[in-house]
C-alpha cells in the first residue's frame, strides 16, 4: 500500500503540516527536518507531485524541446535529462519540433505556461526570436549560445580543429566540409574554427552543402564529394557520415584507403558503421543532466549545490575519438 504523508507524520512523531513544510523546504529545525527525512526515507514515501505543486506552486515538471528524436544526439540528450529528473522525482515533458522553427516557438510557449522551466536543446530559431519567447530565468539552451540566456554547450570550435588536425597529420592537405543547416549556431561555430585554416593553415576546406543533417543528407554529397579533389571529409554530423559512407560503399570509393572519412557527435552507431567512424565526442547525457541540474537549482529545486553549475553560459569539452574510418592520404 503506498504510504501517505499521515503515516510519515506518525512514524516521526510531528504533525502532517510539520512534514510538509519538512520535505518542501519550510520552516524547521535541522534536527526535524532530519526526522521527517529519516522517516520518509525508512518508510519508503514519495509525494504526490500535484500535492507538492500546491504548497510549493512549482508543478515539479519541466519541457524538454528537441529538433529530432530520430537523431540519436538529441536522444542521448534525453536520456541524461530523465536520468537526471529521476534522481529527483521530477517529470519531463518531450517535444520534437521536426526542425521546425515555428513549431519551436510554440512548444516554448505551452511548455514555458506548464512547466517549471524549459531546456531547449539545439534550437534553430534566431537570437532575437529566442530572447523574446523565452523566460530567461527558467530557460536553458543546450548546444546552443544566446547572449542573456542559460545555455551548456560543448566546445565546437576546439572539435573542428582536432579533427582537421588529425587529418592534417596524416597528409590530407584537400579536406571536404559537409556543411549542415544555415540556421545552426553549431554549424557556424565549426565554419569559424575552419577558417583558421584558410589562410596559411596548412589545408584547404572545401565547403558543401547546406547538407541535410540526415543520413540521406549525406548519401546525395556523396557523389559531389568524389567529384571533387579532396581526399578526406568531415561531415556535419555522425549520421551525415554514415551516409556517406554508404554512398562511397556504392561507388566503390574504399574508406580509409581512397578517401577518410570523419564525424561530429560521437552517437552510439559511430562505432557500429563500416569502417568504425572517426569522430568528434560531444558530451550529450552529461549536457542534458547539467542543464536540468542548473533549472533545478534556479527553481529551488533537488539540484546540487550553485558551485556546481556556475556560470550563466557552460562550456563542456570535447574529443577526437580515432577509428577506422581516417587514415594517410593516398599516394
């Protein structure tokens, strides 16, 4: 039978109004609190949220927006958000906008009315767009960076250069940039770090696209890549690398040995393609728990301590993982 907060109360010898204000952080010496806590704990109570949301006016819900749940980054992103919701008893509403921006706007919207806060992961909308729609005290970007908004990013531009880098270092001096769509910041933050390169870095980027950032968006640059002279790609995401991949399978174009290949993302089938793809490790469960954490604690919710999410704009870092798919430059 579940247990009521009548049965906590009994158990700690207090009043119901005394466990309430126990276990929402109301007003009571440590020693109750410890009580409450040591009762609730023993007796295995968990409160009824809606209740909760009462006393406290918080819901204990919080939105989860994304571009695509098909792409497994975003779903990885989920899955440290509702990891993270679990450790606290929270709830997490998903919305998935399709890449669409109105749609984006809109899910903002009814989530920012119904939830304690929002978490908007790689949003395509502008700048301006975003600082308007949202709460910027209950919004957090993830992957994404606006001026006067929370945001958990990883360092995009460091991941381009050791990817070029890498293949740089192994002879590759005609690299190939799948570029992804016009509207992503984390696209131009990749362009940015790529032009370091244009003068004087020891390499020449080929830009193509605006590439869909799809599996099919890579398997049609496939041909535009054999076509041209360039003897190595990185890709805008995993899931473009992949198809390419199929589409130089096609061809016959073997990878390393007439073309490498790199990605972006680290998604769990990077590992799982022929040949194992070369990428860059974006941090995503670990983005996604950060971000709520960092709600949590704006909220007065279960967060950490504030010394654990400082700052107003987080940067996490990010790493080459090197497989099979890179390789020399061909004779």
């Amino acid at each position: 039978m579940r247990k009521t907060v009548h049965d906590v109360a009994d158990a700690a010898g207090v009043s119901v109004s005394t466990v309430s204000r126990a276990l929402t952080g109301g007003s009571v010496s440590p020693a109750t609190r410890e009580t409450v806590m040591a009762a609730a704990e023993r007796l295995g109570y968990r409160p009824n949220r809606t209740a909760r949301g009462l006393i406290t006016g918080r819901t204990g819900n919080y939105g989860l927006i994304v571009p695509d749940l098909r792409n497994p980054f975003f779903a990885d992103i989920a899955k440290g958000v509702t990891a993270r919701a679990r450790a606290v008893d929270c709830g997490v509403f998903i919305t998935d906008t399709d890449e669409d921006v109105a749609a984006e706007l809109e899910a903002l919207a009814t989530l920012g009315r119904n939830t304690d806060g929002v978490l908007l992961c790689s949003p395509r909308a502008t700048d301006a767009e975003l600082l308007e729609a949202a709460d910027p005290d209950t919004t957090v970007l993830v992957h994404r960076q606006v001026p006067g908004m929370l945001s958990i990013a990883a360092d995009i531009a460091a991941g381009t250069r050791q990817a070029i880098d890498h293949l740089r270092a192994l002879g590759h001096r005609r690299i190939a940039f799948l570029a992804g769509p016009d509207d992503s910041w984390a696209g131009r933050q990749r362009l940015a770090a790529l032009a370091e390169y244009a003068d004087g870095g020891g390499a020449e980027i080929l830009r193509f696209g605006s590439v869909s950032p799809t599996f099919e968006g890579g398997v049609l640059a496939g041909d535009l890549v054999l076509a041209s002279p360039a003897t190595a790609v990185l890709a805008y995401n995993d899931l473009v690398a992949m198809g390419l991949l199929h589409r130089l399978a096609a061809r016959g174009a073997a990878v390393p040995e007439r073309i490498s290949v790199v990605g972006y993302d680290d998604i769990s089938l990077a590992a799982m393609s022929h040949p194992p793809l070369t990428t860059v490790a974006v941090p995503k469960d670990k983005a996604g728990a950060a971000a709520l954490e960092l709600l949590l604690r704006r909220a007065g919710g279960a967060g950490k301590p504030a010394t654990a999410v400082r700052d107003r704009e987080v940067t996490l870092p990010t790493g080459l993982v090197v497989r099979a798919s890179s390789g020399v430059v061909p004779a």
